[in-house]
C-alpha cells in the first residue's frame, strides 16, 4: 500500500479566490485538519468541494482540492489516486493563472513525488511541480519583499528541491542561495546551508513544509 504523507496540502502562499461561492478558506482548513486525522474534517472539505461540483463541474478550486483528498485517501482505495491525479491537472488546465490552483497542485505533487521511487509517472508529476512552482515564482518576482517568511520560504525551498530532483544543480543553487540572502537565520536558510555543503537532495524531512501547519516554527 502507498503511503502518502500530505504534509503541505493546502499549499503555502497561495492566493485565496472566493469563486462561485466556494468556501475557499473552509475548504483549505478543512483538508489540512482531514489529512492530519481528523476524518469528519476531511469528510466537510470533501462534500463542500463535491457540493460546488455538482453544479459547477468546471470548478478549478473545487476540482483541485476535491483531487488532492483523493490523492490523500488513496492510501486506502488505491481506485482514487489516478482520478485525484486528473482532477488536479484538470484545475490547472481550466485556471492555469490561479495561484489558488497551481500552488496547491503543486505542493501535493512535490510531497507525493519525495516518496516516490524513480519511474516514469514520478517524472511527470515532478515536472509539472516545477511547471506549478515556477509560474508561482515568476509572477511574484518582483514583489517577494512582499511575501512572509513561510510562503517565501516554502516557495524557493520547493524550487531548489524540485531543481535538485531534476539533476539541475545550477538552478536548484540560484534558489537555495535566494534563501540565504532574503530569509536568513530562518529554518529554511540553515536547510539552504545544508544542501549548498553536500549538493545532494535534502531528505523528504528536512524538504517538507515548515511553519504554520507542521508545528514548527523558523
């Protein structure tokens, strides 16, 4: 059976769309309680998202947060992992400027793809974590001043992680070294230390989300 660990479902930084109205807050408070255990939480986040589905089936917020609850609940029909794998790439498809979209698809492709072993599928899905991330990046380029240190963070730490994945060390140092010069002594600056000294992969450990929804602090 897989295991999949969620740890940054919800997506760090991302832009809160009131759309057709979804409960976007609702929702994204929700699953990150349902994927940490609690099941009734996970089961409002799912019938909100199935609720605006059924009468906007073209919905991106509700299709790529109704795709990551299956990704999650995957582990237990394994029947759910691919259709949670289009529903996100249907979100994204449907609204590809919305960071609401793109940054949750991608936060759930890049956790999933730490624990997966190299193959095809995880190839794919690394790319469009990168596709996810780095639209998020160039859109927000000039204003990361603006952005705090979690969603900053977590988003240059995700590229230099995607960046290192994908053999693409001269990339992954451009990001990693963006941490150290915007977000020192923080969290994500000592793991930025740690990969500039080896140049290896940071384990999925000291790659997942710091901060707000993991207990940790900077």
């Amino acid at each position: 059976m897989r295991t999949i660990t969620l740890a940054v479902i919800t997506g760090c930084g991302t832009i809160l769309l009131a759309q057709a109205g979804f409960d976007y807050a609702a929702v994204q408070k929700d699953m990150l309680t349902g994927i940490s255990g609690d099941a009734e939480a996970l089961k409002r986040a799912m019938e909100i998202c199935e609720r605006t589905l059924r009468q906007y089936p073209d919905h991106p917020a509700a299709l790529v947060y109704h795709g990551s609850g299956l990704v999650f609940q995957s582990q237990a029909n394994p029947e759910f992992f691919s259709k949670g794998l289009a529903e996100m790439d249907r979100a994204a498809a449907l609204d590809p400027d919305n960071l609401g979209v793109r940054i949750p698809r991608g936060s759930v492709l890049i956790t999933l793809v730490r624990q997966m072993r190299e193959s095809p599928l995880r190839r794919a899905q690394l790319e469009k974590a990168r596709t996810d991330f780095q639209y998020a990046f160039d859109v927000q380029k000039d204003h990361l001043g603006d952005l705090g240190t979690h969603p900053l963070g977590e988003l240059l730490q995700n590229l230099g992680d995607i960046y290192s994945r994908l053999d693409q060390p001269g990339e992954a140092q451009k990001y990693y070294e963006m941490i150290q010069a915007k977000l020192p002594d923080s969290e994500y600056a000592k793991r930025a230390a740690q990969w500039m000294e080896s140049r290896q992969t940071l384990p999925p450990a000291q790659a997942e989300c710091v901060g707000c929804h993991t207990g940790k602090t900077r």
